[in-house]
C-alpha cells in the first residue's frame, strides 16, 4: 500500500510540531494539518485573522460658551456711553473693555446683564496719576497698587495732655479734616467721628489717629492709605508753622496718595514744601484724579485693572 506523498509530508510535519511543543497542541495541530492534506484536496489558505470589536466613537464634548451683555458708562459723569457683547466659557470673567476716546479697562464681571465704568482720556493726565496715585515721583520703577481707604474713616487725636497738641489746634484740624475728606474721595466718605483726648491711643481698623511727634528732620509721617492709620505732626512752630498745611498734606498720604512734582499742590514733595508752596488743600488736578482713584477698587494697578477681590496690601510710612 502506497502513501500519497501529500500524506506522508503532513505526517511529518505535524510529529516535528507534536515534539516541539505539549501533546495537547501537537494533537490539535496535526489534526488542523491533516484536515488540509486530503487525497487531491486543494490546500486551504491561512486563517483570516481575529479581530476586535469595533472602536466606540469618542464625540468631543463641546464647552456651551456664555453670552455677557455689559453696559458701559463713563466713570466721572455715569452717561451710558456704549455697550459691549462678549463670550466667556464661565463666570466670573476677567474681561477687557475699550472705547474710542477712553483708558482700556480690565475687570471682572461675575453676571451677565453686566455694568462697567471707563475713564474718558479727556482731562485725565497719565503721568500727574502715576505720581500722584502710584508713586511715580519717588519710585518711578515700581508704581503701586491703588492705597484708596475701603471704609469711611473715623479720626482720634492726642490733644493737651503730656504731649498733645493744643485743643485750638485740634478744631483747626477737625476743620480741615472734614473739608478734605469729601475732596480726597471724590464724595465717595466722610469724616464718620472726630474725637480728641488727652492721652495717644492704640490704632484700631476704621480710624486714623493723629499725635504729636516733634522731629527735627520730619514735620509730618502718615501710613499710606492703611486702614488703621496714623498721622503725627511736630509741634515745632519755627520750623513748621503751617501745621494746617501740613496736615493736610498727611491727610492725602492717609487717603492713599503720593508726591507729584508740581507747585502749589497739596502732594508737592520737593525739598521743603510746607516752607515753599504748601496747600491747606488739594488743587484741581488733584482733586479730579483723586475722584478717578475713588471710582476703583484698592489694588487697582496701572493703567486700569481690576483685582479679582478687594486686596489686602501692607502699607508703609512716608516722612515729609
């Protein structure tokens, strides 16, 4: 009996295959090999191969974007001058606003209907702002936050006592303490209580508290725009006898501003101001810019952004 040579060639094969690996592949192996060597059989061809189940289609989820309608007025009069129509992903938003013939502005806006306030560039001075309400004069490369009080402020002073100063001195300054405070904000406070006594008191948030401080080399200190503030004065009536003028230069440094370089204003910080050209009051620059700086938040920063919350800053004295 004669074995077909196909036959004989996958019996082999499939002994090579059985030796190679466990029996139970080997059996199922030659078995797989011997259903493709029949007599005349055609020879089958390789297995297609396995696939996996299909991909899940991956849709990209699609952020719905927020329509924020904000009415734009203008910051010193509140005419409408404009509206602005804006997308955002969430609020709130950190937008940018900007209208022909008025300072950009970023702020946040936290709803939608929306209203904000832009500085019209007409009278408002870049340079006179940056002193007077950044610090440009003394520290031209590091122009601050605004320092404008977030509450109306209440005043304390030491008078008489053992080192006070006298009581006609206090109601000279009460006077111009309640003429300047509506000035230095634009309308915004006022001088919630005036109260004298003979003893100096420990500064408390919500005040300002004046003392006497008798310095040769200082006429005046005041904690920039801090609210619990200080101001002291020197008594020495030879050396600074326009002690009203003096104040009220403290009174603007207790409000949040700076020297600028201009004289005849109330910030003037060149050598010997109070001697030369001190005001017992701001000027109209002064005052305009003052209402800007009233108009926005503390810790606005140049030219016109607004932090997210009312910032907490650390204030410094200044020495006249």
């Amino acid at each position: 009996m004669y074995l077909n040579c196909r036959y004989l060639f996958c019996f082999v094969r499939g002994i090579v295959i059985l030796n190679a690996v466990s029996w139970r592949v080997g059996f199922v192996m030659v078995t797989a090999l011997s259903a493709g060597c029949g007599n005349s059989a055609p020879d089958v061809g390789p297995f297609p191969p396995q696939t996996g189940p299909s991909p899940i289609a991956i849709t990209p989820t699609i952020t719905e974007l927020l329509t924020v309608t904000t009415t734009i007025n203008d910051t010193m009069t509140g005419r409408n001058i404009g509206q602005s129509v804006q997308t955002v992903s969430a609020l709130p938003a950190r937008l940018t606003f900007s209208f022909p013939g008025y300072v950009t502005r970023e702020t946040w806006i936290d709803a939608t209907p929306a209203t904000t306030d832009l500085i019209q560039e007409a009278g408002f001075d870049l340079a006179f702002y940056r002193q007077f309400a950044r610090n440009a004069y003394d520290a031209p490369g590091h122009l601050q936050p605004l320092w404008v009080l977030p509450i109306a402020p209440s005043f304390y002073m030491e008078v008489e006592g053992r080192q006070g100063l006298s009581t006609q001195v206090g109601r000279q300054l009460e006077a111009v303490a309640r003429r300047l405070v509506p000035q230095l904000t634009g309308g915004r406070w006022h001088v919630t209580h005036w109260e004298t006594g003979p003893e100096p008191s420990p500064r408390q948030t919500g005040w300002i508290m004046i003392e006497r401080r008798d310095d040769p080399e200082a006429c005046g200190r005041a904690y920039v725009g801090a609210p619990d503030g200080a101001i002291t004065l020197s008594g020495d009536t030879q050396a600074c006898d326009r002690i009203e003028a003096v104040f009220a230069h403290e009174l603007g440094h207790a409000f949040g501003f700076f020297h600028v370089d201009r004289a005849g204003a109330m910030m003037d910080g060149r050598d010997d101001w109070w001697q030369r050209s001190a005001a017992d009051g701001p000027n109209e620059i002064e005052r305009h810019h003052a209402r800007v700086a009233y108009h926005r938040p503390r810790g606005n920063t140049d030219i016109d952004g607004d932090p997210y919350r009312l910032s907490i800053l650390r204030s410094f004295m200044i020495t006249d």
